[in-house]
C-alpha cells in the first residue's frame, strides 16, 4: 500500500473559525502556509507516498483556501523531494482545458516527474458562479443531482477531460466540439511567421491554424497520473475507466467499494485497459492516529465540528473514519485489503489547520512508524 496526505488548507483552528472572517487574517495564512510546508517535509521523509490538496476559492470564512491550484501545488512540492504532488483538482467549469493542459504538462517538469492531478466538476457555487467561464455551466451536488444542471455540467466535464488528455497526449491536435473548439473555426493567424510553417506543425501555407498543440510535453509518459476528486458514485468511477483515471473514493461502505471496483475494472477492459487488481481506484477518509482509540476519538471532536459546518451543508456525509490507535487502523486497513485484494493507494484526510502541529506531527509519526510498515513492501 501506498499513503498520501490530503488537507483541505483551513487557517484557523475551531475557536479562530468560530470568531469569523478567519481567512482575512494575513497571519493566520501565514501560520497554515508554514505548517504546511512542515507537515509535507515529515511526510516526505517519513516514506509517505503523495500529498494532496483542492482548488477553492473566496474562502473569507477561512475553511478552506486552497485558491490556486498551480500556487498550492508548487508550494508543497517547494518543501518536498519525493513525495508525489497531486492537485486534486482543477475546476472544469472555471477553467480552459488547453490552458489547464499546459499547466499540468508545466508542473510536472518543474516538480521533477512527481506530479499527479485531478480533474473535479466543482460542486461549491459561490465561487464556481463567479469564477465559470460559460454562463450556461453550475455547481452540481445532491441539491441539483440528475437536473438538466447536472446534466449539462456532466456533459461539459466529458469534454473538458476529453480535451485535456488530446492536449498531453499528442504533439498537436483539433477539437470540435458543444462547448469547446481548439482551433477556433476558421482561423487564420494575422501573423505572417515564418516560423510557424518552416519549423511548427498544424499551420497551412496561406496561414490557416489547422491544428495546435502545447508546450512544453509532460515529462511523465504519457502524461502525469489523473484522478476523480472524491468520487461517490458508481457512474462518476465507471466514467474514470476509459481515461484510466483513479477516482479518490472515501466510503465505509465496503461492499459498494468492492463492487464499484469491479465494475471499473470491465469498463476499463472495453477501452482496452488492463489495470491491475488493488490499482483501479483509491480509499481513504478522515485520518488520526494515537496511542489509544479514546485518545484519537476526543481528537476527533474538532474535526467533526469541521465537517458539520462545512462539508455536510453541500451534501457531503460523513466519509470513513481511519481514527484510533495503530492496531485499530490496522485492522481496518486488513479489511480494505480483503474487500479489494491488491488494495494500492490510501488517501488520509488529516485535521491540518484545527489541530495543532504537534498532535499532527504525532499522528503522522505513529502511522508511519507503527501502521505503515504492516502494509508496505520493504524492497
């Protein structure tokens, strides 16, 4: 098994949250920022795999200011030699899918081949409405589930992925589609370059753009891994299949979790993906450690109260709870391991900003020490 880090990028503890506007407050973005970074050199060399954060912004609240997903990246992996960074993810709704193509293929070279990424429909609407680069495209959740809402951001969000893997998997390409066309129809550069048609490709003689393509390439072949952004349902996993992406799923529910892998794994073998068992998706939930279950329970309190305010009024129920002493995560991880044999990736969601740095740096050493090498292979 492989284990990354996921934080949500909350400034402040529970009594700084509850006293308002936390996310003004210049020095307390500047206490996360450094616990941050501290958190991502222990993990990274304490043999943790990845460490993952979202994308959200105009968070005055201070829950979560995650902003900029490139920014964010390009600090942990600023702090980190190893680990793999995964910016899980850019927004399809508020962003180009060309321009979010060359970030990733840009990253990755700037963070030496340790770049993951995840592509998300975005689900939080004060900002998404704000920041959506069409006016016919909406935050989606439970409240909007299946609505023509939903529909047309699903079928926006195919096609934003569709463009983003043509865009890092070919030296230059066309897209015709509903929302988006690359090259815009008909274009024909004002430029007379001469560049453009002795050494590029894509470009007619009379200046017709036919094809374009980014730079520069990923350095990772073909490209850096994707993932779904805590998938929760089986259509949103089967939809990751042919792209080989992994969606993040952080569920109790180990029986769907068996199934839902299983079903990845057929829709995979209709692209033409052989994916290894254990390797199709990841699990995870909320994660801490201490010496005895009473112990990790009381820590629990915080996050909980983090959860109900924040998460649960967009739609999210409580995910897995990977909380207690080393034997009693343990066990839990030995049920993963049964339920999806080959089980190769755990996603812990830790209480970074509501807890204080020690109890962190605590959790993360007894799980690295005491959990971590029941399930990783020494060679």
């Amino acid at each position: 098994m492989k284990f990354s880090l996921f934080i949500y990028c909350t400034v402040g503890r529970r009594a700084e949250l509850e006293a308002g506007m936390a996310g003004r407050k210049p020095e307390l973005y500047q206490r996360m920022l450094d616990e941050i970074a501290e958190y991502a050199r222990f993990a990274d060399d304490a043999g943790y795999f990845g460490f993952g954060h979202p994308e959200h912004h105009l968070q005055i609240e201070g829950f979560e200011i995650s902003n900029d997903p490139r920014l964010m990246g390009m600090w942990i992996g600023q702090h980190t030699k190893r680990l793999r960074v995964i910016t899980c993810g850019f927004v399809s709704t508020t962003h180009n899918p060309l321009r979010v193509a060359e970030d990733i293929a840009t990253m990755d070279h700037m963070l030496g081949g340790r770049f993951g990424v995840g592509l998300v429909r975005g689900y939080q609407a004060r900002w998404v409405e704000n920041f959506k680069v069409r006016e016919d495209l909406h935050a989606v959740g439970p409240w909007n589930k299946d609505s023509p809402a939903d529909e047309a951001n699903r079928e926006y969000f195919s096609e934003f992925v569709d463009v983003v893997v043509k865009a890092l998997t070919h030296d230059t390409f066309s897209h015709r589609g509903r929302y988006w066309n690359f090259p815009p129809v008909g274009m024909v550069n004002p430029h007379p370059h001469g560049v453009y048609t002795t050494y590029g490709q894509g470009v007619g003689p009379d200046m017709h753009i036919n094809e374009v393509g980014i730079a520069p390439r990923p350095l990772q072949t073909p490209h850096p891994p994707l993932y779904g952004g805590f998938a929760a349902s089986m259509r949103t996993a089967l939809f990751w299949a042919k792209y080989g992406g992994k969606p993040i799923v952080l569920t109790d529910k180990l029986d769907f979790y068996s199934q839902l892998n299983r079903a990845y794994h057929d829709e995979a073998a209709k692209h033409g993906r052989a994916v290894k068992p254990g390797h199709a998706t990841a699990w995870g939930g909320i994660f801490i450690c201490a010496p005895t279950d009473a112990e990790a329970h009381a820590q629990l309190e915080d996050m909980r109260w983090f959860w109900n305010q924040w998460a649960t009024p967009f739609g999210q129920g409580l995910p897995e709870l990977l909380v207690g002493s080393p034997d009693t995560i343990s066990r839990r991880l030995e049920a993963v391991q049964k339920a999806v044999p080959g089980q190769d990736e755990i996603v812990l969601l830790i209480p970074q900003g509501l807890h204080d740095r020690g109890q962190i740096l605590r959790s993360l050493e007894l799980m690295a020490t005491k959990v971590m090498p029941r399930f990783t292979d020494p060679t």
